[in-house]
C-alpha cells in the first residue's frame, strides 16, 4: 500500500507545477517562496539544537504559538522551525516577529523532498499538529530516529472510516508516532484502534490564549468610529455565510439604531465577491485595507488583511462563527468565547464537538439556522466570569502540555 502511495504522490508531484502556478494566480501560493514545497529551503539553518512545529493552516499555527513564546526563551534551543501549508497561515506567523523562529511552507509528501528536508534541518524533535497525518515524512522521521510527537490531535469520525478502509496501511503509519496528545475523547479512542504507541489526554490546546499585545490594539481612529455603533461580528465566514449574516444584519438594524455588522471572512482574496454581493442586498460596505475615516454610513465592516481577528474578537459582545452554516465542521470559538463574547453558529461543529458541549453546557452558546434567528439572538453585553473560566482552563492546558514537551527535549539534549 505504501508503494502505490508513493506512484500515487509521485503522479501529483508532476503535475504539481501546474497546480501552484494556478494557485499564485488566485493568490493563495506565495510568488517567491513556492519552492519551498519543493525542499528548496529560502531560510539557513543554525548551529545547535532545532525543534520543529508543523501545522496544515492558521487555526493549527496560532494554537502552537504561546509553545513557541515558551521555548523562544529557552536558550538550549538555537532554533525553531515552523511549516505549514498555506500562505495565511505564514503571514499570520510573520506578525508575531519572532527572534529565533522560522517558517517554511510544508514539502511535498514525496520520498525524495521529505528527505531532503529532513536532512538539511536536521529537527531533533517533530511536532505534528492536529491532523496533520504524512505517510512519506512520518516514515522518514522514523527511520532517522526523531521523536515525532502528534500534538492536540484531531480525527474526525469521517476521517476515522476513511483511515479503517485502510487499516494495515493505516496502522503502520500511525505506529510511527512516538506518542500522541488528543485534543478530545473520541480521537483518543480513535488513535487506540489505528494503534499509536502511546496516548496521553491533556485536553484542547486551542484553549490557551496567544496574547500579542502589539497585535490587539485597533487604530485610534477605527475605535473612536467604532464606539459610536452597536457592533457584532461574524468571523471565519464562508462562501454565502456573509449574505447570511448581511441577512441578519437588515433584520436587526429595524430594531437596533447605529448598528454595524463586522465580517471576518475566512480567506480574505474573496473580499471584492463578498463586497458585491452584499451591496446587492441594498447595504453599505466598507473595506479595512482601505482606512475609511467615518463608518458614519457603513452597514458591514469587511476586515480583508491578515491577522486581525483577534482585534474584533476583542470588542464583540456577540460572535457569529463561521462554517457551520455551510457543511465544514465549523471554526473555532475559543478566541472570542475567552474575551467573554456570546458564539453564534450553524448546525455544523463537528471541528469542535467538546468545545461546543462545553460552551453550551456554560450557556455561552446558541445554534442558529436562519438570518432571523441569528438577529434576534445577537446582545451587546459581554460576559467576562465566562471568559475568564475559559482562559483558566487554557492555562493550565498549556502548563500540562509544556511539561510533556520539556521531557522529550531534555532527553535529546542528553543524547549529545
């Protein structure tokens, strides 16, 4: 099963070039740094110890950083090397300008890149996030004797049937794994039967705060126009979910005066699509990117630049979360849910089914499934006892998680 793996990825590899030019018309592959999925590395490497993080996209990206915060100051460590497989998830990292952190776009997973890769970084220590599962690579770092470590891990009940259809291939790639943290009870359960060697249950990284104060802090002049409104917002929206929340936002505006919806949409290139398609419903856009000095008119708030999320996450009392109307397993809410904001969703959360059931069972949470419904569920009062709870939890996830980390390092650090 493997070899045909290999033909099969081997086929994609050469068809690959045609799939990144694509991909860099549509903006969604960096112009330059597209070679790096090639193994042609744009970074040096340093002398010393190297840990290494990977994680597919954003969600996984941020959910590591206070890690790197934490062994950005441990001297022991000369470096420490982030990839991931898309292009906003390397500027949100780019933001956050570490010292001794880099990032490179994840290689393909082909036998002769995933060599390469390995041998010139040389990671004393791989950490995996998510469901960030690679046959080539996970057989590579065995083979090299590097602890490969699936953090906060995440296997969804699809994604379990489709991994059993394939059991014996399956489980000789699970088995690579040195030892796994899932992030709920099911993956756990899950990770049992694809037989991973060694399970341990510290609970949902995703809780733990990423604080970049530098990086919260909206312009003088936005807050100034923004404390004039009544302001909720949708975030991580999808195709049709804004139309759906400009929906709810003509419903609620009958009732609320100086109202103005705040959209965060998932992959911000679609923001001139997003743009049209709410001034046809008769509403009034404005674009952050473009600095408007009065929101005096505005109906939606578009926020089309990477890495602001936070910034709005910060000052809605209501949050609509994105995914979920559509059939995508949803977004995670953790972020505005710990700055004490009410989350709004569909009927999809799949993604996040603990968060969700804890969310719920705090009375923090409510599903939604038509614009009229979301209008009258939104409020203007955040609730901070909750928010702190949630950051308590995140806090003492991330301890836990830290300590099992610190093992592995200290016992490669012995070794030399």
């Amino acid at each position: 099963m493997l070899f045909l793996y290999h033909i099969i990825i081997f086929t994609i590899t050469i068809f690959s070039p045609i799939i990144i030019f694509y991909r860099i018309l549509k903006n969604k592959e960096d112009k330059k740094r597209y070679v790096e999925k090639f193994s042609i590395t744009s970074k040096k490497r340093a002398k010393g110890k190297l840990i290494w993080f990977h994680g597919a996209s954003v969600g996984e990206i941020l959910s590591i950083v206070p890690l790197i915060k934490n062994y950005e100051k441990n001297n022991s460590i000369a470096q420490i090397l982030v990839t991931s497989s898309t292009l906003s998830s390397s500027k949100v990292l780019q933001k956050f300008k570490f010292k001794k952190t880099i990032h490179q776009f994840y290689p393909i997973d082909n036998l002769f890149f995933t060599n390469k890769f390995l041998r010139f970084w040389k990671p004393c220590m791989a950490v995996f996030v998510d469901s960030e599962i690679w046959p080539c690579m996970y057989n590579n770092i065995n083979d090299k004797k590097i602890p490969l470590i699936l953090l906060n891990a995440r296997i969804t009940k699809k994604t379990f049937k489709r991994w059993m259809a394939l059991r014996y291939f399956a489980r000789s790639i699970f088995n690579k794994i040195t030892i796994a943290y899932p992030q709920n009870l099911e993956t756990a359960k899950y990770l049992k039967i694809l037989k991973v060697n060694k399970i341990s249950h510290l609970g949902n990284l995703k809780f733990a705060e990423n604080f970049q104060e530098n990086l919260e802090k909206i312009n003088i002049n936005l807050k100034k126009e923004l404390t004039k409104k009544k302001i909720w917002v949708a975030s991580s929206t999808h195709r049709s979910e804004e139309v759906f929340c400009a929906k709810a936002h003509i419903q609620l505006r009958k009732k609320v005066k100086n109202l103005i919806t705040i959209i965060i949409p998932r992959h911000i290139h679609r923001s001139e699509e997003i743009t049209l398609e709410i001034k046809n419903l008769g509403l009034k856009v404005s674009k952050y990117s473009s600095k408007p000095r009065s929101l005096k008119d505005t109906d939606i708030y578009i926020v089309d630049t990477f890495g602001e999320t936070k910034k709005f996450h910060k000052i809605g009392s209501s949050v609509f979360l994105g995914g979920s109307i559509i059939d995508r397993g949803g977004q995670n809410p953790l972020e505005a849910a710990r700055f004490g904001a009410k989350i709004l969703h569909g009927p999809n959360t799949d993604n996040f089914k603990d968060v969700y059931k804890l969310l719920k069972s705090l009375n923090v949470s409510k599903k939604i499934l038509t614009p009229k419904k979301l209008a009258s569920s939104i409020t203007f009062r955040k609730n901070k006892i909750i928010g702190n709870k949630i950051k308590d939890i995140g806090q003492n996830i991330l301890k836990k998680t830290i300590k099992e980390l610190d093992y592995f390092i200290i016992d490669e650090f012995k070794k030399t």
